[in-house]
C-alpha cells in the first residue's frame, strides 16, 4: 500500500516528486480528494 504525504500540489512540485522503492501517492493539502501518484519508474499519474 503506498505512503500518504499531502503537499501543495504545483507543476514545480509534480516535477520534482520522486519514490525510491515504492510507489506513493502525494495528496494535496488544499483540495480534498486529489492527489498524483509517483512509481519507481518516475511515472506519474
């Protein structure tokens, strides 16, 4: 199951996201409910 991190979710930051291992999924702290998620690939979905 992946980790749950909340951020401010900005084009900046999508880019700079990455995992080492896992997938996680980075939610955002100002609207409920979205969020990217982040595999070893660098994939980002």
């Amino acid at each position: 199951m992946p980790k749950r991190q909340e951020t401010a979710i900005t084009k900046r930051t999508v880019e700079a996201l990455s995992v080492d291992g896992h997938d996680a999924v980075f939610w955002d702290r100002d609207l409920p409910d979205f969020g990217i998620r982040v595999y070893p690939s660098d994939l980002k979905k």
